[in-house]
C-alpha cells in the first residue's frame, strides 16, 4: 500500500475538488490517502498555508500542487508506485 497525504483544511473549495478528483482517480486497493489539516501546525500552516491541497507522496516526498487534473494525478500515482522497491 502506497501512502499519499493531502494537505487540506475546512471550508477550503479547493481541497473539497482536490478530494473528490481523488475518489475518483486513485485505486484505494493500492494506495492509502490521509488528509491532515493544516490548521494543526504552525509548520504545516507556514509551509502550505497559500498552496493547499498539495499531495504528497509518504515515502518520497515528492509534492503534487494544486491546480491538478486527472490526468496529472494519474502520472503522480504511477510515479509513487514506481519508487516502491
């Protein structure tokens, strides 16, 4: 299983279709996708606080920014499941 974690927080219109592209792009049998809200740290807030939703790849830390489409998601997906050993 491939952790992705999505940097998000409430009310944020963004982040509610960065989540619904998800649902329906990934393949939840393979990966796992965590949302972490910002708002919970200060570091969190300084490092993504203008840019949420950013995905970003458990193991590698490879980001995915907003604005992304299907398309793009896709390639991210691949690219993670490819840094697995």
């Amino acid at each position: 299983m491939h952790l992705l974690i999505l940097y998000t927080t409430t009310a944020c219109r963004l982040c509610e279709q960065a989540e619904k592209l998800l649902v329906k792009t990934l393949d939840f049998a393979i990966f796992e996708c965590n949302q972490v809200d910002i708002i919970s740290s200060n570091e969190l807030l300084e490092r993504y606080g203008v840019r949420i939703p950013v995905l970003v790849c458990g193991k590698s830390g490879q980001e995915l920014n907003w604005p992304f489409n299907s398309s793009e998601l896709h390639g991210f997906a691949q690219r993670v499941v490819a840094l697995a050993p």
